[in-house]
C-alpha cells in the first residue's frame, strides 16, 4: 500500500461509517499542480473519538486530539495520515494558535484556512476539487492569497508571513498585493514566533531551487530585515535577475545562492552570508551570530564555518601543497564544499577550473588519495617521543612526506621520526 492508497482508503472507510471526509490542503494544491504529494491529510465530520472508533485505538495516535487531529497509522509501505475534524478556529491571543476549536463544516473549515491555494478539498472517490476560497483560479494564475481578511489571516498566525514567500518562491507565484502588504505591516511582529520554526522556514526557502528569488521576496515582504537584519549592508533594493552582472555585494550573493545545485542548508547558508562577512567587518562571527538567533544546530554551525574559512583555499587549490589540499579532500563535508565553490568561483572567479581540478584528484585510487598513515602515535611512544606537541608535528611532517611520495615504507617514516626527535 502506498501513502495515496492508505490516504484513499481513509476516506471510504470513514464514508462508509456514515460521515464525510475529504482530501486537504496541500496534497490537493499539488495534486492539481501536477507534483506528487509528499504527504496526504484528510478532513472529515467524525469527531476525534469517533474517528479513533473507525480506525481502532491500536491503530491510531491521539497527539493532536485538542485540536481535533487523531493519527491513522498504516502499513510500513503508506505511513501514516492526519485526519483532522472539520474545525472553526476562536481568538489566536498568542499569535501562533487558536485559543480553541470547535467542530463545523467542511465550508467553514475552509474558510478559517491560511491561503487560498491551500484552502481546497478533494474528492478522491468521485475525482473532483471541492473549492470554497477560489483556490483554483489563484492556482491557475500563480498568486498566494490570504483566505479573507489579510490583515486577520496574518494576525492570527505570524508564521503564515514566512509560509506565504515560501510559497510564492516554491512555485514561482506572485503575492497578492493585499497579502503582501498585510505582511509588510506586521513583519516586525515576526519575532514572536520560536526560532525554531523560523529556522524550520528558512531551511525550506533557502535550500529550495528558487532560493534567489525567495531571499527577494523576503527582503520585499520587509521579512529579511527580522529574519537577518545583517544583509540589509548588502543593499537588497539592488535589482537582480540571473542574467545581471555579478557587481555588487547582493547581486553577488543571490548569482551565488542561485548557481548552487540541491545544497544542504549549510551550504545555501554559507553562501547567504559570505558577503555580509566581508563587506561589513564590523559583523563579528556572523555564523554564531544566527546560530544563536535561529537556534541552529551544532552540526549546521559547524559546516558554515568550515565553507567560509576553506572556500579560499579551494578556489586556489591547485596552488596548494598537496598535502595541504589532500587534508581538505578527505575531511568530512566535502561534497558540500565543492558545491558551495562551484557555485561562488562560477560567479566570483567566471571559471570552474580549481574545483574540477579538485574533483580530479577525488578521482584518484584510494591508495594515492589517503593512503593509510606509515605510523602512528604508538610508534612514538617506542621511539622515546614523549606525548605532547611534537607528537602532532611529526606525524605531520611524516604525513606530508608520505603525501608527497618522499617516503613510501615504515622503515622510512621510522627513521624520519629518529632524525626530527634528534634534531628538536
């Protein structure tokens, strides 16, 4: 069974318990753009405890029951579908989450909705959209608009400012201009969402193939000034389009983030803020900085840090000794290093010819990339080196003589170790 099975099946067994039940939200609006779902949800009359009845308590999760959403559990194959009750949402007096729900029709379920393209149903027994907000129509000429009240929708829910250009630059859509200019009056209000789930946004905008246009419309929708107030010394009202020069500090930056191909989100980061780095030195450690901001994960800090302080390096690589650059090869992250330097030499250097000549040497046997070392630690320890410094130094220079083919047998990176220990 696949996840659009177990989504069908959902469906006609709550049917056949007597209630309605529709497909929701996104698995429509991209069924109707020709993409395959990732996942599916499924809108329904059964209240939580019914829903469980249908289903059995073995086979679902209560986690989201306060707010009308019971877990179905499938087969291994399907996963697993929300089916959430037709719901009308009360005050947001949080300004992420309604205070209370209660449980109305499919219209009105509709109706309380982010955004028209994901306000739809879908019928997928009779094979037909149930549309109460125009979605369809938005879908068809490639606008975001807030269901309503604009001003009301972004109100209620301050994350929907950030969901709203995710959107518009997933699909390459416009913003509807009262949409827009409802999120360019409450943009400073942002903050009150977690860091988390701004992260959690930022990721998906920045990691997407759009992620140029995304950072544009951030800055446009008055975001990027909450979300990284650092890039506005990049002058973000500088125009751009992927034919522009690449002769300002943005338009570098955006020829940068569009030339990558599918980065991590520590590569797509990188290469967001290398030019805040250098065109503005009073920014001290501008990586910590939104690690901190955005509660980042160790590991994302990690790989931005090494990208900036290593894309030099690989842009001259060719220039470097090889034991030097061979360390840079085998060290961990380094598809995401190449990725991020295609991308910035493409548009810094005009050429792609020191990471082709990295990716040559990646292409060498393994016994000429990283052959195993000729000694170890335990090899000093019998020569009479004692721990400490020199421990470090030696095994170095024994690397980079073995590196660059001086010595090739234990022998010789013993009796190299002898001569260094007599001559320190």
């Amino acid at each position: 069974m696949s996840p659009r099975d177990l989504a069908i099946d959902v469906v006609r067994r709550l049917r056949a318990a007597g209630f309605e039940a529709l497909w929701a939200g996104g698995c429509v609006r991209d069924q109707i753009l020709g993409i395959s779902p990732k996942d599916y949800d499924v809108a329904t009359s059964a209240l939580p405890e019914q829903v469980r009845d249908v289903f059995g308590k073995r086979k679902t999760l209560a986690i989201g029951q306060s707010f009308g959403v019971i877990t179905v559990l499938g087969p291994k194959s399907a996963g697993q579908i929300d089916v959430a009750t037709f719901r009308r949402d009360a005050t947001y007096s949080d300004g992420r989450h309604p205070d209370s729900v209660s449980f109305t029709t499919a219209e009105q379920d509709a109706l309380r909705r982010d955004f028209t393209i994901n306000g739809l149903f879908y019928d997928p027994v009779e094979s037909r959209v149930i549309d109460y907000v125009g979605g369809q129509e938005d879908l068809r000429q490639g606008i975001v608009r807030a269901i309503g009240d604009p001003r009301q929708r972004i109100a209620e829910d301050k994350l929907r400012m950030l969901r709203a250009v995710r959107f518009a630059s997933r699909f390459d859509f416009a913003l509807d201009e009262r949409t827009l200019a409802a999120i360019q009056e409450q943009a400073h209000e942002l903050v009150i969402v977690s860091a988390e789930r701004i992260a959690a946004e930022m990721r998906q905008i920045l990691t997407h193939k759009n992620r140029a246009r995304g950072l544009q419309m951030l800055h446009s929708a008055r975001l990027l000034e909450i979300v990284m107030p650092e890039a506005l010394i990049l002058s973000p009202d500088d125009p751009w389009s992927p034919e522009s020069a690449a002769d300002t500090p943005w338009r570098r930056t955006l020829h940068i983030l569009h030339g990558l191909e599918e980065p991590t989100f520590a590569v797509a980061l990188a290469a967001l803020i290398r030019e805040i780095d250098i065109t503005d030195p009073t920014v001290i450690d501008l990586p910590h900085r939104v690690y901190d901001r955005w509660k980042l994960k160790n590991d994302e800090l990690d790989g931005v840090v090494k990208l900036l302080a290593e894309e030099p390096l690989i842009r001259r690589a060719s220039r470097l000794p090889w034991p030097r650059l061979q360390r840079i090869l085998v060290a961990p992250r380094c598809d995401e290093l190449l990725t991020y330097c295609q991308a910035a030499a493409a548009v810094l250097d005009e050429s792609t010819a020191e990471i082709d000549f990295c990716r040559q040497k990646l292409a060498l046997p393994t016994t000429e990339l990283n052959p195993p070392p000729l000694i170890t630690g335990d090899d000093l320890k019998q020569l009479g080196i004692p721990p400490g410094p020199a421990y470090r130094e030696v095994l170095e220079a024994i690397r980079d003589a073995q590196l660059e083919k001086r010595i090739t047998t234990r022998d010789e990176a013993l009796a190299l170790a002898t001569q260094r220990r007599t001559t320190q």
